[in-house]
C-alpha cells in the first residue's frame, strides 16, 4: 500500500527531554506519515527510546507536543492504534510459565477479557496476530522454549493483536542471528507493504535498514537529518551525518 504523505499520524513539534537535568532531546520535530517506514538512527545515549517512550505515553515531555491521528496526544483515548515492541523483548523471563498464546493475549486481557469463554472475538484476534507471523502452530509452546527469533516473532504478534495501524519497534534484531534477521525483516515488509501498517524502527544496524526503511531519521540529542536511505548513504559518505556537520533535514518522496 503506498505512503500517504499528506497524512501524518504522528506529529512530535519541538519536543525537548531531560533526566536529573541533563538534555537527552532537544527541540526535535518530526512526523511519521501513514503507511511509512522509518529507520530512527543514533549513537548510544541519542534519545532515540526517550523518543519513542515520549511519542507513546510512557514519558511526559518537558517541552513541546505530540500530536497522534491529528489528537493532542493529552487527549488521545485509542492506544489500540498504536503498538509497541520494547528494546529487546526477548528479555522476556524464558522461565516464565506462559504459552505463545498467553503472552499474546497479554497485549488484549486486561482490557478485553480475553480468556472469558464469551470473548470469541479476542480469541479470534489472538489466533489472527499468530497466523500472520506465522507462529500459529507454536501457540502451546512455552515462551522460554523458542528460539530468539521466534520469541520476537510472538511479541510482534502481541503487537498486532489489537490491529494497529503503526508500530513502534525497538531494537528488535538484537541478539537475533542472521538467518532469523532476514526472516524478521521480510515479515515487517508484509506488514508494511500488505497490510499497510506504518512501522517506525529503532536500530544500530544503519546498513540494514538503508536496505530496508523508506526514510532514515537521525537522532543525536537534536534531530540531525531526516531523509531517504539513499541520500543518508550519500551524505554519510562526505560528513559526518551524526555530528554538527549535518544540520540540513530534507524529506523528500519517492
């Protein structure tokens, strides 16, 4: 499904953070429009998860607003649009006694009653978010018996189950081996492109997602560029792109 560029569904307008005093952001603007693909980039310690956590509720920012689906996210009332996949979700305690299907039906059970007998629609929305990982013959598996690939697979099927439209992922192919990368890259590529959900995606693997992403934001404190994959592999060949040489942010469409 293509990007609707003249619809942005999230909105960060000079957003500034700190801890204990300290500047983590500082006045970053950006918008995520439906359909995207976004790689955020940055060295350790850049804001890219303070971003993150700010866009989706879990940090207040200390200056400037987050707009999301045209609401001041103050006001904002439907998270169900929203999925998150944390830095390193397969952090999850292995020994946790949980099947693949338990862990699922976490993102919906608090809210929806899913394992009340009547609650067939949760149901089916679990069963749906293990089909389209393809983990559906998992789902009585303890968690802490797959592999890492497979775990990030059930937790990004936690994400899906109550049909975002975008989804947050942070560093999500960390500690995962090559093989299961390629596997976790073309599923987000169904995601994006056949379901048309927006994905906006933390990581330190700046060569994969050029590959990958339709845009590359990079985030060192302030917000450095914001552009094509294609023109952050050409800049990135003259300046450097993290630093102050870089203070140009261009969007454009391709």
């Amino acid at each position: 499904m293509p990007v609707d560029h003249g619809k942005n569904i999230i909105e960060v307008k000079n957003v500034s953070f700190a801890y204990g005093g300290k500047a983590v952001l500082e006045n970053i603007s950006l918008d995520i429009h439906q359909g995207d693909y976004i790689g955020i980039v940055g060295p350790n310690g850049s804001g890219k998860t303070t971003l993150f956590k700010i866009i989706l509720g879990l940090l207040h920012p200390q200056a400037g607003l987050v707009k999301l689906f045209g609401q001041d996210q103050d006001n904002f009332k439907d998270w169900r649009k929203i999925g998150y996949v944390p830095q390193k979700a397969a952090k999850f305690d292995a020994n946790f006694p949980a099947t693949v299907y338990e862990v699922v039906g976490m993102g919906i059970s608090a809210k929806m009653g899913l394992f009340n007998k009547a609650a067939t629609e949760e149901k089916r929305a679990v069963a749906e978010a293990l089909k389209q990982v393809d983990m559906w013959k998992y789902k009585d598996r303890l968690i802490g018996d797959l592999s890492g690939g497979q775990e990030q697979r059930v937790f990004i099927a936690r994400a899906l189950v109550n049909r975002p439209e975008v989804i947050f992922l942070d560093e999500p192919t960390a500690g995962v081996d090559q093989a299961a990368q390629d596997e976790f890259y073309a599923l987000l590529r169904e995601l994006n492109q056949k379901l048309g959900i927006t994905l906006a995606l933390v990581s330190h693997d700046i060569g994969r997602l050029t590959k990958e992403v339709m845009h590359i934001a990079c985030v060192d404190r302030r917000l450095t560029c914001h552009m094509s994959p294609a023109e952050y592999l050409k800049a990135s060949q003259s300046d450097d792109i993290m630093g102050q040489k870089v203070r140009i942010i261009t969007h454009h469409h391709h």
